[in-house]
C-alpha cells in the first residue's frame, strides 16, 4: 500500500469513490453517436457523426473565476461510501422508463472516442500529454484552422453543431481570438473529449441552446490559454446561450495541468448544464472512454476539483438524488450516466485495457468483472500511477509510449478478440482484432443477445492525435499534435505545432469541420478535392485508410509483420525530426526572433514534414498493397533477372519480374472449423485418390491451374503436415514461373 494525500490505495492505483455504481438497465448510456432528436418523428432514428470539440462573448478574455460555480478539491476522491437505501433508480422520474427503454431499443452504439491524459508529473519530458481517438464511421478526417484575429465590438460568430453539421445559431465574437490547428492552439491548450451521452431526458439536443460540445472546444481553445479558463468559459457558455449536446467528457491539457471535465445539459427541464472537473494529480495518468468516470468527489478543494453550483440539487430536482441524502454523497454517474453493461463493456474496458498497460495486469485483476460489464458496482480507479519494471518506482510516459498506447485492441487479455487464446470465429482466419459494427446483435433462433469487443484502436477513426504541451517551449510550438486520418492502430502520425497557421495540403479541409475551420482558398491548390464520401490520392484520409483496410480481416495476420515495421521505423524518424526542430525553434526564442518568426517557422517545418509523410505513407501503400494482393504474399523473385544486353545471360535467368507468392491459406482453427461442421464438410471434402498416382497427378493439376510449377514431382500424401496435405519428397514446393 502507498499513502498518496491522505488516501490509502494500492500502489500505482488512484481511487475514485467507493460508492456502489447503482445498476439501472433501463439507462444506457449512448456510447454511440446515433441520438433520437426530439424533434424527429416519433421512432426515427437520426445519425450524427462523431464525438470531440468549442466559445464566449464579446471580450478579449474569459469570465472571471467567481463565475457561477464552486471550486472542488483534490482529483483524490474520498471513501466515503453510499449510504444503503438512497438508490437512484428509485428516484428515477416516470417518464424516464419510456425514454430510456425507446432508447436502448432503437440506438446502438455506431461510432465513439477514448482520451487518454498524463500529468506533467507522469510524463518523461514534464509535459502533460493528451490522447485523442475521434471515432466515427462517417466524419472526414482532416486539419482545420482557425486563425488568430481581431474582431470588431459588435462581431459575431456562427455555431454548427459538429454532430450534425447543423446550423445553431449566432453568439458575440471575442475581441481577440488565438490561432488554432486541429485541437491545439498557439499558447500551449490542447483540448479533447468522449461522449457518454447519460440519461436521455437530458439530452439538450433541440431544446434550443446554442452551444455543442464540439464548438466549446474549439472555441475554448480560440479564447483560453489554460485549461481553467477552458472551464470557466465553457460554464459561461452554456450558461447564457445554452447547451446543445447530451453528456460529455471534456480533456483538457495546457503544459501546467490536466484536467477532466463532464457534463451534460438539462434537457427540457431548464436552460444550462451541469458538470464536475477533475485535475488530474501529479504523477498520474487518467483515461476515459464514452462512460460518465466521475463518481463522488470532494468539496472543498477548488485548486483541485471543480463544479457547478447546481450539480447536485438538479439531480434532486428530477427526482436523481434523495432530498434527505448528504451531498458528499453524490454520486456523479450514478445520477447522470448509470453505468450498464455497455457503458462497461464497450466503454471502460477501453480504459482497463489502457491502465493494465500502464499499471500492470495484477493490478487490474481486481476489475475485470467491472470490465466484462458484469459486476457494475465495482468502478475501477479514477486515475492510476504508472509503474516502472523495477519494485517501488515510477514510471515516466514519453509520447512514443502513448502512440503505441493508444493502438491498443485488448491483446492477451481475457478479452482478446483476435481468436488466439480462444477460438473466435469473428476473428477470422486473419485474426483480425477489428469488428463490423454493430457491436451488439441478436440471434434471430435462440433470441439471445451477443456483444462484440470495442477495442481503443477501430477501424471508424476519423482522426487521432497525441499531444503534448511543454510549458516551456516558445508559445508557437508550445503544443504538438502528433496527428493522423483514421486508424491510431495503423497510423503514421505527423508533427502539426499548435502555432502552425495553415494546415498542410494534403491535411487540409476546403469544408472544414464547420465552416469556421475550412481552407478558404481554391480546391486543389491549398486543400484537396475530396470529402467523406468522395475519396481523392491526394487526401491523406484517403490515402490512409487506403493502407489500414489492408490490415482488417483475412490479411490481418500477413500485412501485421510489414505494417507495425514500417510504422515504427517512420514513426521513429518523424519524432527525431521533431525533437530537432524544437531544438531549432528554442535557439530562435533565445537569440531573440520575435514570436511571429517562430510561427512562420513552425509553420514550414509542419507543411515539409507533413508533405514527405503522405508521400511515404502512399508509397506504401502501393508496396502493401503489391506484397498482398490476390490472396498471395509476394516476396523477391527466386530467379534472378537476366541482365541487358550486351552483357551474356546465364540459363534460368529471367527477362522480366517474377516474384514469389506464396498461398497463405487458412490456419489449422479455421479448417477444423470447416471439417467439424457436417455440411460443409461433406460440401468440401475431397475423395481419397485411387493411387498414389492419382494424387501426385491431382497436385500437379492444381498446381497448373494456378500457372505454376513445383520444383520437384515427387509428392507424397502426409496427412500430418500442418500447412497442406501434401509435401514434396525431397525439397519445398516453391512457386516457379509458367
């Protein structure tokens, strides 16, 4: 045990609350994107599209620290446990049975995003370091800009929602507003965030507020500096002009500290939203993952913990909360987000599977039921402190840590998808860890319900990125995004500074995530003609999911060896890059070049490297996909070329390429498969050969049809042999030319 602020805890484990999470099964969380709108037809189904981003009023800075809310104490949350019998499901409001039962039936979980903060304290270098998955199967993945600007008094500035891209209406532009790329600004803020939806009834989507959560990011990130002015403009916001989302999971990182926020609106109820921020302390690491993570938490420390004044008197309000219950009692989720066996399943156990990698398997052991989504009231930690290999010390995360962190997909785990550890036909032949959605389907014939695994990398990521703020670092490269289009699990990311004010072509946006962010310049010159459904080779979303469809499914196994290679070596390389150009942008800071040099710096060292990446990225893809194709892998030629003349050519040589492909076939669990299953087996099986003639004869035919040869003809039947039930008697079958 390790004593950490007064709490006792396991080592390298921060707890969040004891309070038992009350199970309420009518109340799923939408860990999906898809949302009923209340304005939408009784029944209908409207899909948004993706989970992360954000605003304030007409003045150069944000509110003040005395707007309305109260300051909260240390990310420690204290053990003090719920008192039997204040469930909140008792407490639910009639109407909620309905709602959330319209709900659990209709929506499904579709797309979804998990961050991952460190502390300056936890990371190598003392940056704090933020994570970001945005995962949506119909979002266009690319680099937005907002630049910095004056605005005039009485300027305003247009809200989209970034769900749905739908107009929301008009708020007051600041005075001032900084420079932001992607999800970084020019002064070191880096912001991100997960959707865990919470109860429907307050889903504030059509309620008429103005403010969703993806434009308080970015334009939190337009007006703040550090992640406390993030929190007080966000309140303020939503506040006056009201929220348009449903429950949320905000990240914040700003080089000093970390924070989590969430939130979610108040529906039809009354205008606003309700919400609790955490720091996270020194030395730990916090994920969260389309599940509501704030339990209870201490009121008396604001350097620490955050909230607004209302979060737990509106709980009571709508009937969440027991009147005659203390509020050192409340309970975040379990009023908001009750946790379900999705919200576990699909949601935390992205989060489980982050913190054993960091913490260690044995540490988690203790919450693996929690993760299955079985025993629902045993939370995991809020945070955990990672551990090095050595007894009793800490470890420190660098980014090339969370990069790999953040590929995860539940590997040597109970949950391990990938049909190694236990046969699983949905992985494959290719032991595939990746699933079509949806995640949960029903058999038709016994009526049962099954649920695939959510693994942190998926293959519906619009975008990702790993950011770290250093704190002392000239303001222009203060932050920096290693981001990438699609897949973390198969992505080359590239360097994109925060102080960067034009996003590099392939990157770019001519629509942007909403019309504030769009490159407003000619197609084709400054951002690529393409979009989320019309695809273009000069689009780095493109080009990227180009490479990573390679690694799903059947060839998952064969493109893995070649793929992880490559992103290690490149990836390797791009970080030297970067650690070089810091090196380089810190001596201008030194000699004195004004901030204005350093951003126009920053800014040609992100298009360059931006530029090399996606033609490498390209490049491979035309050799994975050349290694792949047709079922085969392709390796160097067995002959070799003859050379031109008028040098002399040597017998076998060959005029033209012909390299070597090798059938991959199935693997021994796929066939077992096929020959325990009656009638396929009876459909497929081959009839034993009259003679050994017959069979050498029929192996030979086979072979020709594919227009090769074997090396030698003297084949055998060896029904013991692993890869084919046949075998040469003297040397390997190689495939030779016609």
């Amino acid at each position: 045990m390790t004593e950490r602020r007064g709490v006792s805890t396991p080592r390298s484990i921060g707890r969040a609350r004891d309070t038992p999470a009350r199970l309420d099964r009518r109340a799923a969380p939408n860990v999906g994107k898809r949302r009923i709108r209340r304005y939408a037809p009784y029944g209908s189904v409207v899909y948004s599209t993706s989970c992360a981003r954000v605003e304030k009023k007409n003045s150069s800075d944000p509110p003040s620290e005395d707007v309305s809310f109260a300051r909260r104490r240390d990310s420690h949350s204290s053990t003090r446990t719920m008192r039997r019998g204040t469930s909140r499901a008792s407490t639910m409001p009639p109407s909620a049975p309905v709602a959330v039962a319209l709900v659990a039936a209709l929506v499904s979980p579709v797309s979804a995003c998990t961050n991952l903060l460190v502390s300056a304290g936890a990371s190598a270098d003392g940056s704090t370091l933020l994570a970001y998955n945005a995962d949506s199967g119909n979002l266009y993945g690319s680099l937005g800009v907002y630049p910095a600007a004056e605005h005039a008094p009485n300027a305003t500035r247009e809200v989209w929602d970034w769900d749905d891209s739908v107009f929301l209406g008009v708020i007051p532009e600041a005075a001032r507003t900084y420079n932001v790329i992607g999800n970084a600004n020019e002064h070191g803020l880096v912001m991100g965030e997960t959707t865990f939806g919470g109860l429907p009834e307050l889903d504030a989507h059509g309620t008429g507020g103005v403010m969703d959560y993806g434009s308080l990011i970015w334009i939190a990130l337009q007006r703040c500096k550090t992640c406390s002015c993030a929190i007080d403009l966000i309140d303020a916001l939503v506040q006056e002009h009201g929220y348009a989302s449903d429950g949320e999971s905000f990240s914040c990182a700003d080089g000093h500290e970390a924070w989590l926020m969430e939130l979610i609106g108040k529906g039809a109820y009354e205008k606003g939203a309700v919400w609790v921020a955490t720091r996270v302390p020194e030395g730990a690491v916090l994920a969260h993952a389309n599940q509501a993570r704030t339990t209870t938490f201490r009121m008396d420390d604001p350097v620490n913990v955050r909230f607004s004044t209302d979060v737990v008197s509106f709980a009571r309000k709508i009937g969440r909360f027991p009147t005659d219950a203390p509020d050192d009692a409340f309970d975040f989720t379990a009023a908001y987000d009750p946790v379900t066996f999705s919200g576990a399943r699909h949601g935390d156990a992205r989060v489980w599977d982050l913190y054993r990698r960091l913490v260690g398997d044995d540490a988690m052991a203790p919450y693996l039921e929690y993760a299955k989504g079985l025993d629902l009231q045993n939370r995991m930690p809020l945070f955990v402190f990672p551990t090095a290999p050595e007894p009793n010390t800490a470890a420190k995360v660098r980014v090339a840590d969370v990069i790999r962190l953040m590929r995860a997909r539940l590997e040597d785990s109970w949950f391990d998808p990938r049909g190694l550890l236990r046969d699983d036909v949905g992985a494959g032949s290719g032991h595939s860890a990746y699933r079509a959605r949806p995640l949960t389907w029903r058999d038709e014939v016994s009526g049962r319900t099954f649920a695939n695994e959510r693994t942190v990398s998926t293959q519906q990521t619009a975008w990702t990125f790993v950011a770290a703020s250093r704190a002392w670092m000239p303001a222009p490269a203060r932050a920096i995004q290693w981001w990438a289009p699609d897949d973390a699990g198969t992505s080359l990311r590239v360097p994109v500074y925060g102080g960067a004010t034009k996003a590099p072509f392939h990157f770019a946006d001519a629509v942007g995530q909403e019309p504030g962010a769009a490159v407003s310049v000619k197609l084709g010159v400054d951002a690529p003609d393409a979009d989320a459904l019309n695809p273009s080779l000069e689009s780095a979303f493109w080009v990227w999911n180009l490479v990573s469809s390679l690694a799903y499914g059947e060839r998952a196994d064969d493109v893995a060896p070649m793929l992880v290679e490559k992103l290690e070596t490149a990836q390797a390389a791009l970080l030297r890059d970067a650690d070089a150009a810091d090196a380089r942008f810190t001596t201008m800071a030194s000699d004195g070049d004004d901030q204005s040099s350093i951003a126009s710096a920053v800014t040609l060292f992100v298009e360059k490297a931006a530029d090399e990446a996606f033609h490498a990225w390209r490049d491979f893809f035309l050799q994975l996909f050349a290694a792949t194709r047709d079922g085969f892998l392709f390796g160097a030629p067995v002959k070799p070329r003859c050379p031109p003349p008028p040098q002399p050519r040597t017998p076998g040589c060959t005029s033209r390429v012909v390299p070597l492909a090798r059938e991959v076939g199935y693997d021994a669990r796929w066939r077992a498969r096929v020959a325990a299953d009656g009638e396929n087996a009876a459909h497929y099986e081959v009839p034993n050969e009259e003679s050994n003639d017959a069979e050498v004869y029929a192996v030979w035919k086979r072979a020709r049809m594919e227009k090769t040869r074997l090396t030698s003809y003297g084949v055998v039947k060896n029904r013991e042999a692993s890869d084919d039930v046949y075998e040469l008697r003297a040397e390997k079958a190689v495939v030779a030319s016609r």
